[in-house]
C-alpha cells in the first residue's frame, strides 16, 4: 500500500542519515504499470528510451512474470521529477535480483541529482538486505552514469547510434561502399519482395526466421508469446519488415519507434541468401521509413565487447560506437552470484538441437535469465 511504503522508507532513511553530509530525501517506489505520472514524466526526460516506457515493461512483466517497479524521491500526487525503474527477478535456478531492466539494450537512471540518485541508491542497498536478493544491476548508455556508491562495473558493451538528421544522400554516401550501398543496389536488381506490418500479417513468416536462425547460432528463440505481447502493447509503434525471394520469406527485422529514435531490436534471415544484400535491403528501407517520418536517431543496440564482426557491420552504417556496461552492486552471497552467471552463460546449446526442442527450451529457460 503507497502509504505503507511511504512511512517505511522514512524509517529506513532515518536510521541511515546520521552518516551522510546533506538530510536525505524520502524515497518512495511506485508501480511504472498503472502510476499515470510515469509516462508523462518519460515525455519531459531527455533520457527516457523505449525501455523505460510502460509498452516495454508490460510484455516483460506478462511474458516472464518480472514485477515492474521505479524508485523516486517525488512524494505521492505531484509530478515525477527523477525516477529509477527496475524488475525483480525471482528464480528458483537463478536466484532473487533487481534488474535494470531484463533483455534491455539500455536504462538509464532517470535523475538529474545526484545526491537524489545517491538517495535513491543508499534506500536500494537496504532493500538488497531486506528482501535478500542476491544483487542488483543496472545498464546505463554512458558509464559516467555507473559512478554511484556501491557499485562497480562488471560487463562492458558497446553501442552504435546513427544520426538521421542528414537528408538520405547524405546518409547512403556514408555508407561502406561495398558492403552497404553495393548490397542495397544488388537486392532492388534482384527484385527482392518486401513486406511490413503487424502480428496478423508478418509474424508467423518473422518467427520461423527467428527460430532458423537462433537454431544455426545454438541459442534458443524467445518465446513467441514475447513477441505477441510486444505487438499488443506497442501497436503500429512496432513494426516487422519481411524480405522475400521469389516468394520465399529470406530476411526480416523487427523496429520498434519512440520519440524520435527508431530502435534496431530484431533481426533474423536465411545464410545463402545474404548475397542478395537482404538485411542491408530491410535497414535501408527502415531508414527511409524513419527519415519520413521525421525521426532522428536510429538505435543499432548492444554488441558484446569484443564482437568485432557486428560491431563493424554496425560502423559500416556510419553508426557513431559508445562504451557502456553493467553495474552491480556487491552480492550477498558471492559462491552462488558465481554459479548462477557461469549458468547464465552457458544458455547456449549445438545447433543441431531441433528447433522444437530449443521453443521448448526458450519457454522454460528465459524468465531465469533477465
């Protein structure tokens, strides 16, 4: 109950305060779900993303059962001025955890003081205690947003962003030359089919490549109640695009729209027809999609550091490479924090395991994994 919460975080902050220089601020953690100041307090925030936003939280909580909830030092019935949003995992196999947030590129902590995030922080060590979960992450864009007490980077990544404020020419004369522009020209001579929309029509053909695929690479698909979810909460707001050969369905990528960035979420294809240039082909027309509708940014997402190949198939875009990581907090128990990421890790199988038994696999095994 709100006036519950309210009164503990007081006690807590209360107890806490005899060893900080400045008088701490209640922290109060509302539901990002159904409190109708979240989303419009993402609208003012410059830094808010796709994965902050109710549309994404919602398909994260109903597919895999994680509880959505944001820490903030605004008092209940006046507007948001900072929030940090989180899910709680609770896995029998994984262990308990605070997650920022589960299958996301990004998400930053949304506060513009620091001695508030500091706040906010401090009231997070506590209820790590409390509630015993075994450690909480968090994935800023930028990792001058890590720098705050208690935690320490554990993983590093990159992203890649390309700016889409110069007209198209410009655009396609950035382009590497012979990967990227003489792919594109080599698809529309080659007469590729394309299609886009929705679930009704396209994701079907979308998650039969998803599942070819994630089966070549020995990793299981999500599940397709993920993406179902995902399209319910999002609308026209995401969007698939379909490559076809002779009406085969070869290439596809899954976009989702926020503000004025279009993120590069999905993507999945068939190997002997990449000599058709049928991924440059569906970016290329993502891109000009994009560009009418006046969009200015396009997230390409996470590459793993040392994923040389995607990261340069990303930069042959033009797409501008930043360093991020994770951060953790300490964890409570460091014997099993160790198993559960050498668990975690080994979420891969061969991959001549049938497809049918890797959906399976997905279905089971992705909720312990955020």
């Amino acid at each position: 109950m709100p006036g519950y919460e309210c009164r503990f975080y007081h006690r807590l902050l209360y107890s806490a305060s005899q060893n900080r220089d400045h008088t701490m601020n209640a922290v109060f953690h509302i539901n990002p779900l159904t409190d109708p100041r979240w989303p419009d307090f993402l609208e003012r925030q410059p830094r808010a993303s796709v994965f902050h936003t109710p549309e994404w939280l919602g398909p994260l909580h109903a597919t895999y059962g994680y509880l959505p909830l944001a820490y903030t030092t605004s008092p209940p019935h006046v507007p948001l001025k900072n929030g940090w949003v989180f899910c709680e995992v609770r896995s029998w196999l994984t262990g308990r955890r605070l997650v920022s947030l589960p299958f996301s590129d990004h998400c930053d902590p949304l506060a513009d003081d620091p001695a508030a995030l500091e706040d906010i922080a401090h009231t997070l060590q506590e209820e790590r205690q409390r509630k015993n979960w075994d450690y909480i992450e968090f994935r800023p864009q930028s990792p001058a947003l890590g720098n705050i007490s208690g935690f320490e980077l554990r993983q590093r990544f990159y992203l890649h962003k390309l700016d889409l404020r110069p007209t198209l020419d410009q655009i396609f004369r950035k382009l590497s030359e012979d990967s990227i522009q003489r792919k594109i020209r080599r698809a529309e001579r080659d007469g590729l089919g394309y299609e886009e929309g929705g679930p009704e029509t396209l994701l079907d053909r979308f998650y039969m490549l998803l599942c070819r695929t994630r089966q070549r690479h020995g990793v299981p698909p999500q599940p397709r109640k993920w993406f179902t979810n995902l399209f319910s909460s999002f609308r026209n707001r995401a969007i698939i695009r379909l490559a076809s050969k002779d009406g085969k369905p070869v290439g596809a990528l899954l976009t989702i729209r926020f503000k004025n960035t279009l993120i590069y979420k999905y993507s999945c294809g068939e190997p002997e027809y990449f000599k058709h240039g049928t991924m440059q082909f569906l970016l290329w027309r993502a891109i000009q999609d994009a560009k009418a509708r006046g969009m200015e940014e396009l997230d390409f997402g996470r590459s793993d550091f040392g994923d040389d190949g995607l990261m340069l198939y990303k930069e042959r875009w033009g797409a501008v490479r930043s360093e991020t990581g994770y951060f953790q907090c300490y964890p409570l128990h460091p014997a099993r924090h160790r198993f559960f990421g050498t668990l975690r890790s080994r979420l891969g199988m061969p991959s001549y395991v049938p497809q049918g038994v890797l959906a399976v696999a997905g279905r089971l095994l992705y909720r312990h994994f955020g």
